[in-house]
C-alpha cells in the first residue's frame, strides 16, 4: 500500500532543477575554496534525476510512494525511501554513486565521517570541508558519480 495524498513536483520541473543543480556544482568544483559545496550541489542533482525517471515507475515520486502500515503510519522515511528505490530498481553502480555522493556531500556539511566509520561512531573531520576535500579529487567525485547514475536512468544531457 503507497500513500498519494501528497501533490508533486512535475517530472520536467524535476529534470530542470537536476540540471541547474549540476550546472551550479560545475561551477563550484572549478572554484576553489568552494568545490566542497559542488559535492552537495551534484548530490542534490542526482536526487532530482532519479525523482525525473522515477516520474515513469510505479512508484512516481519518492515521497508520494512510501509504504505505510496496517495504521496508515509511513514505513520509512522519505531520505530512507529514495535509498530503498535507488539500490532496489537501479544497478549497483548507480547505487554506489549516489552513496558516495551522498556520504561526501554529509561530510561537507555536518564535518562527521559518523556514515562511512565502521559501527557507526562519530568521528570528525580535523579540517574544514575545503580542506579536507582536495578540489581535483572532489571534481572526480562529482563528474564520476553524476556519469554514472545519468547513463543508468538514460539522461544524455551532460554540461562541461
């Protein structure tokens, strides 16, 4: 049972906010001190890519699909829905990218390795997210996983 009480972005808007997304995340990995928030900024482009090929599955949109039980309260988080749908409809590849995406993006904001440490433990970061991202490995990062994740759900659109 899915919960489609919730209005929804339409596909098209989804697909040109994943666009200006990666637009703003090439900007800011080319610049730096900011490549850090290029992470975050491809990471965000990737979510709205996958809502765009979501738009043609079942399920429709991430947060308009989550299960809910017997009582009508929802299974899962949206965050922890959209993974579910990732890693269960799209290859591993793409799952990896849009984890590694998502863990470097986290670090960059909150500065805790606590996600990729083994048991889950906090464990800061001993630099700033400009410093602790170097900017050439951060501009890899990004085009790699936002490469990836496209071909799977067969977006073309590429900005250099």
């Amino acid at each position: 049972m899915y919960l489609y009480k919730v209005e929804m972005a339409d596909r098209d808007i989804h697909l040109l906010q994943a666009m200006h997304n990666e637009e703003v995340a090439n900007m800011l990995i080319e610049k730096n001190p900011y490549h850090d928030w290029g992470i975050t900024a491809a990471f965000y482009a990737l979510i709205h890519y996958f809502e765009y090929w979501l738009f043609n599955q079942p399920e429709k949109h991430t947060e308009t699909s989550i299960p809910v039980d017997k009582n009508g309260k929802l299974r899962y988080t949206p965050h922890a829905w959209r993974e579910k749908l990732i890693e269960k409809k799209l290859s591993k590849d793409a799952f990896k990218s849009f984890r590694k995406l998502r863990d470097a993006s986290e670090t960059a904001r909150y500065l805790s390795l606590a996600r990729i440490q083994p048991g889950g433990s906090i464990k800061w970061i001993p630099k700033p997210a400009p410093q602790y991202f170097n900017p050439n490995d951060a501009k890899s990062l990004v085009e790699k996983a936002l490469k990836t994740f496209k071909k799977e759900i067969g977006i073309k659109i590429l900005f250099s």
